[in-house]
C-alpha cells in the first residue's frame, strides 16, 4: 500500500507525442514507472516509445485499463485534458502544466469536486513513490525508499527535501508536490491525510510558502487529530515582500495570516516542529524519530 501511486498503477501520458510529453514519459519508463500507453488527438493506432498512442482518454481506459493520467498539454487546453481525464473515470489525474488561466480552473475543480477523481496540481512536479513509480518530472535519483512522507508547494523543495531525508540516514514513502497555482486539486490537508492514514509512513516532512491559508488548514487539522505522526514543517518566502507575487501564482501575500511568519506561529501552535531553513529538514526528522 503507498500513497497516490504505486508499481501495479497503470499509467497513461496525455499530451505524449509532444515534446515535454515525451520527454518526461522516457525518464518515467527508465525508472521503472508502468506506463501503458499515451493520449494526442489525431495520432490514435500510432505507437509511441513502443507504447500505443491513442485519439482519447475514453479509448486508452477502454485498451489498457489505466487509472492515472499524467498531463503534459499547454496552458490554453490543459483544462479540457484534466476534464477528458475526470469524464473517463481516471482515478488519480497529474497536472504539470504551468500557466492555466485561473478561470479555467474554476471549472475544473467543481468538475473533480463532483467526481471520483483525484487532482495533483497543476504547476506540479507531479508524485512519486520511490523504487516503484515516478509521475511527474522529479529527479528519480534523488528519492530512496523509506518511511517518511513529503507534501510540498514547491517542486525544487521537494526535491531538496527527499535529499535531505535520504543524507539523514531515512527514506521517503511518497513525495507529494501539489502544485503553487491559486486553484489546485489536493491541498496540503488532504495530502496530510493521506499520509497520517498510511501505514507505511511513520512521518511527515509538509513544505509550504507565503499566500493562502492550507498550511494552517493542515496543521490545524493535524492538531485536532491528535498530532498522530511527527510533522516537519518549512515555509518558503520568509523574505518576500507583501503583495508581490514570488515564483508561484499563488504566493503572495494577501493579509496579515499569509505571511511565512504568521503560517509558521500556526505550524508550532498546532505542535509542529518547524525549521528555518530548508537545510534543517533531515537533521531534525532525524532528531525527532530518535
């Protein structure tokens, strides 16, 4: 049992001829991730890096069974992949895709809000569950397998994280990036949840930054659960000046609780152990499994 994603999930690439698709779909298939097969209209019967290439999301379920779709599309028709993947009953959807107007993703989430469907992202790196599947266009070297989960807006974090857990001696169980946009699908609550319910993971690394409110949501409710799993926790952004946005659409700071300061009052309060500094994650994981 993992989290998200696992070496019996079956895998397509929506956008998969393209050059980002195809791109990140080889680094996938090298590291061992079961991809089945990949979506581009008008190339459906083609095969692909010796995988079959269809004209739709519907038509790949049909042929291979798959129940995670990655989505490598550009911004203008990002949110009509992510609708053909819910429509089609896709179980677990990756968004990377950077860039999708934020009406679009107003739709979009009231659409997987009504389905059975899971959202990672977009503007993600996508998820990974080490030594068994890589969705996303996280390094694949840097994960080891463990028993310490990672939740993080940023992608670079996440990668910084998992590299920091492995030098501490530790391994991750699934890395999570769920994406900087204002509107996502999974928020860093959700995915707390899943962890704390997994028997596979013993902890808890969550990275967040400046703007919006799922931090404290999080944390809040990990407190009110009675902080079952140690929690690391990092906000990034600490410098960042009010109203201007940093990197990620949704960072910026809004009001007085947006603030890297304000979230990390909230994380200690609610009993989390929370660093400084990013290169402070492995070492105090390390500290607090002891």
């Amino acid at each position: 049992m993992s989290v998200i994603v696992n070496k019996n999930s079956k895998i397509i690439v929506q956008g998969f001829t393209g050059k980002e698709g195809t791109f990140h779909a080889e680094q996938m298939i090298e590291y061992g991730t079961p991809v089945v097969g990949g979506v581009t209209p008008g190339k459906g019967g083609q095969q692909h890096l010796n995988l079959p290439v269809f004209n739709t999301v519907e038509d790949a379920r049909k042929a291979t069974g798959c129940n995670v779709s990655i989505i490598f599309v550009p911004p203008a028709f990002a949110a009509d992949s992510v609708l053909e993947a819910v429509a089609a009953g896709i179980e677990t959807v990756v968004c990377i895709t950077e860039g999708i107007p934020v009406q679009d993703m107003v739709k979009v989430k009231a659409a997987v809000e009504a389905s059975n469907t899971r959202l990672i992202g977009p503007n993600c790196p996508g998820v990974i569950t080490p030594e068994e599947a890589k969705v996303g266009i996280m390094p694949g070297f840097v994960f080891k397998k463990g028993r310490i989960g990672i939740v993080s807006k940023s992608g670079t974090l996440t990668y910084e994280a998992a590299d920091q857990i492995v030098k501490a001696g530790l391994g991750v169980s699934t890395a999570i990036g769920i994406g900087g946009d204002p509107i996502i699908g999974t928020t860093t609550k959700e995915a707390v949840e899943l962890f704390m319910n997994d028997p596979e993971t013993d902890a808890i690394v969550m990275i967040g930054e400046i703007g919006g409110g799922m931090e404290a949501e999080a944390s809040r409710w990990i407190k009110a659960n009675g902080n079952k799993k140690p929690v690391v926790g990092f906000i990034a952004g600490q410098t960042a000046p009010a109203g201007r946005t940093m990197g990620h659409a949704g960072a910026i700071v809004g009001g007085k609780d947006d603030t890297a300061a304000a979230k990390m009052a909230i994380m200690r309060e609610c009993g989390l152990t929370v660093v400084d500094s990013p290169a402070e994650i492995g070492i105090t994981m390390a500290n607090l499994l002891k």
